[in-house]
C-alpha cells in the first residue's frame, strides 16, 4: 500500500518558526550551562539596608531589607541589629532569614524597646549555612 504525498508540504514558514524555535532553545541551553559553570562556588554577598522605624505598642519596629548580590544562596541567615551609643551596646536583637536566594532580596522586621532614632543602629549580617 502506498501513500500519497496529497500535495502538501512544509511551508518556508514553517521552517524559519521550527529553526527560529531551535536557535531559541540552543541559546537558553548555552546560557545556562554558561551561568552554571561560570558562578560556580563561591559564597553570597549579603547587606543589610534599613527601610523604616515604627513605632509598634511599647516598642519599635525596624524594617529592614537584605539583598545577596552573590550568585550562591544563603539558608539561615542571621542578621544581628545593635543600638549603640558610642562604644556601648544599650539593645541588641537578632532575625534568622530561612532562605535568601543569589541575586534577591528579602525584607524583614526587628523588635526593639528603645528608640532608635536616639541610637547609633547597626544592622549586620553575620551568619548563614549552605542549602
């Protein structure tokens, strides 16, 4: 039994959209395996910026923001705020941030009894572990 051709066949146009597909997913391929071998190791780099004081009940609330510059994730990550006047730490306080991908951001808040616009503060990424 033969089959027929029918007369139809592949439209010029439907080769440049399938090469276009294939060049598109070589790039992305390449791309990737050129980030992967590229960033490979290293460690985050983390900072920590302050965004707003509130006042909440018989506290205060220090939103902060940390971003991780590194292209290596950090799990755990401990952030340790401190109100100082001079040399003297009056308030210290600590939030462990679960998860902080490379190249993101998180923001989070810190609870204090002082106020720190009175204060020196100091909000310093200190620790984190490998996922």
């Amino acid at each position: 039994m033969e089959r027929s051709s029918g007369g139809t066949s592949t439209s010029p146009w439907e080769w440049a959209v399938a090469l276009l597909g294939l060049a598109l997913l070589l790039a992305m391929i390449g791309y990737m395996a050129f980030f992967a071998l590229a960033h490979e190791g290293g460690v985050p780099v983390v900072s920590a910026d302050q965004v707003r004081v509130e006042r909440a009940g018989d506290g205060w609330v220090v939103r902060f923001r940390v971003r991780n510059d590194g292209a290596v994730t950090a799990a755990s990550l401990r952030v340790v705020a401190e109100l100082r006047q001079g040399t003297a730490v009056v308030e210290a306080g600590e939030v462990t941030i679960d998860y902080l991908p490379a190249f993101s951001e998180r923001q989070a808040g810190l609870i204090l009894r002082r106020d720190p616009g009175g204060h020196d503060l100091r909000i310093v990424p200190s620790s984190y572990t490998e996922p």
